[in-house]
C-alpha cells in the first residue's frame, strides 16, 4: 500500500484534522506541505507538526507534486482556490462548499469544468455510527426508508446525512423551518473546558423536508459538538422497521420482531496489546462498519482519513465520493432551511440538473 501525499492550503483549526491523521498513519498518508501566508505562523507551524510552510500554492507546487491539494480556507478565498488549482490541472479536496449565498454557488459552478478532479471533504457519512445505520438503512432490514430525522450536525452536514439515510437525490421539496432559543449552561468548545458557570441562549433549528413521498426532519443547535449536556439523536423509519440512535427494530417475517444493538468493539482493551482502536460495529452478529485504520483516531478523524483514501482512489480514476455538484446541493439547501419563512418549496437549481 503506499503513502498518499498531499498538500494543505490554511493553516486553521481544521487543518489540524489532516495533519494529526498524517502524524498518527505515517505509512498510510504524507502531508508534502502547508501553504501559509503568515510567517510568523507559518515558522510556528513548521515547529508543531515538523512539516514545511509555503507562502503560496505556486511556492508548493513548484518543489512538491502532490497527488492532491487539500484546501482548509476561508469561504470567500475558497473559491477563487478552486479555480485556480483546477485550470492548473490539480486535484482539489475543498474542505467546505466555497460559497456564502445562492449566487455564489451559481457562479462557483460556471467556472469550474465539470471535469476538474473536485470533491469535498464532507467526513459525516464516513464517521463510524452514521455509516453503521446508512448501511442498515440500505440493507433491506428496515424495508422501504421512509423517513429520517437527523439532528448530528449542522447546514450541508446534516443535510447529506439525511439524504443518504433516505437514499435520495437532487428532488424538489418542501420545506417548513422554526427556530427556538433555550437557556443552556455554557459547555467546553474549541479551546477546551469552561473555566466558570455561564448560562447562555441555545439557537435550536428544527425543519420538515417533503421529497417525493419522503419526509426529513433536520433538527440541530450548534451545542451539540462539545456539550456535555446536549446530545446527537437520529430516527429512521421504514416500513419493516427502524434505527433509533443505536436500537435497531425490524420485522424477521410479519409475527417475529426483532431487536438489535449497535455494539462498538475496541481493541487495546481488558489487556489486549494490538494498541486502542476502534474495530469496527456490530449487529447481529456480523460487521455493519469496519475501520480501516489501526491507530488511536477520533470517529470525525477516522472518517476525514476516509476522505483522504477516497480522494485519493478518485484521482486514479475511481469513483467520486461527494462531488463537488453534490456538496453545492447540500449547501443550496441548507441555506434556503435557514432563510426560510412558513412553508417554502425549494426546487432543483439548474446547476444541479
């Protein structure tokens, strides 16, 4: 198996995300380098992850060939990025849709050839649980999906998770929004635990979403990622049965139900010295997920490494893994969730057609 290298462009707090899975899987990923416009922190950079700062992706990629860019930036220089990296003939792993409104996306999709090799790093169905109950949900177990209420991230994230749990496409659909603050205790975020008592105001949204005989219910506060207190919840139903959080509910024929659990094993455990991993998930009796990667990694981690894998494959002629079309959706309809007011019937954009 050999080591997949690829560069980074920013230098933010999710580049981070890439460069301890190239630290945790030396053989597997290489970062060649980390475009950093700053020198100062271009310098602390280096010093932190023992890997070298560029000024500009031209200074890479003069002395560096990659097999593909990794770009962890700002929206508003994101796309300007693509487009560039595209005309140059080099592969693109956007970290985020590029784009701060409809119009943005509109003209994003006019300018990059549909045959640049792009894809978005959206890790979510990749993580170890959601990609569990996607299986499940495309098993056959529950029967027909008819419905999925997600609340595990927010805008295109839940959106993409929502759809695959659903096993839909681009499709027309209405969509009613609320939105609802509640007081919550102040937890830990990025830069770690709170250091006293603070309460403050929890913004909830909550949004149904009709597709064509399918219903979504998009359901998040952005508390959700480091809360203590607020959990992820996900609901799936089909007409044999249903995935509640790790439950799993379904019909053997039409007098046996049954009921199973998802169960995490872990190695490096109760004496075992392969070193703590996680395995992979079970029900049944059998695997519904399995990790690929033998190293101490969070689930987002293990699901970004995914990505890197998957981008990497596409870039020798596999299949894509989420488009950079497919991602622009995703966005498209988050923001018109956001931006709604009463019932709103959101149709295909053309771009996406």
């Amino acid at each position: 198996m050999r080591t997949i290298e690829f560069g980074i462009i920013g230098g933010g707090w999710r580049s981070e995300f890439f460069l301890r899975i190239a630290r945790a899987l030396p053989s597997r990923f290489s970062v060649a380098g980390v475009v950093i416009r700053d020198a100062e922190k271009g310098t602390a950079f280096e010093r932190a992850w023992n890997v070298h700062a560029y000024r500009t992706p031209e200074d890479m990629l003069r002395s560096k060939h990659p097999s593909f860019v990794v770009l962890s930036t700002p929206r508003k220089v994101t796309a300007g990025l693509i487009a560039s990296l595209a005309a140059r003939g080099v592969p693109v792993l956007s970290e985020t849709p590029p784009a701060n409104d409809a119009a943005d996306i509109e003209a994003l999709m006019a300018a990059v050839p549909r045959t640049a090799k792009i894809q978005v790093a959206e890790q979510y169905p990749f993580q170890p649980h959601l990609a569990a109950a996607i299986a499940v949900a495309h098993s056959g177990k529950l029967g027909a999906v008819s419905q999925a209420q997600v609340s595990v991230a927010h805008g295109y994230h839940g959106i993409v998770i929502m759809r695959r749990l659903l096993g839909i496409g681009y499709q027309k659909a209405t969509v009613h929004t609320i939105n609802f603050g509640s007081p919550l205790v102040a937890g830990p975020g990025r830069n770690g635990a709170p250091q006293r008592e603070a309460i403050g105001s929890s913004m909830q949204m909550i949004a149904t979403m009709q597709f064509d005989g399918k219903l979504g219910i998009f359901d998040f506060t952005g508390d959700q990622y480091f809360s203590w207190v607020r959990s992820n919840r996900m609901l799936v139903r089909g007409e044999r049965g249903e995935i509640c959080n790790d439950t799993v509910r379904y019909l053997k024929d039409f007098r046996t139900p049954m009921r199973s659990q998802f169960m995490r094993e872990n190695a490096g455990e109760n004496g075992n010295l392969e070193g703590l991993h996680l395995r992979g998930i079970i029900m049944d009796g059998e695997w519904v997920y399995t990790n690929p990667f033998p190293a101490p990694l969070s689930d987002d981690e293990i699901a970004v490494a995914t990505c890197l894998e998957r981008m990497a494959a596409y870039c020798e002629g596999g299949e894509p893994f989420y488009s950079l079309t497919e991602a622009a959706y995703d966005h498209y309809l988050g923001m018109m969730i956001e931006s709604s007011n009463g019932p709103t019937v959101i149709d295909v954009p053309t771009w996406a057609k």
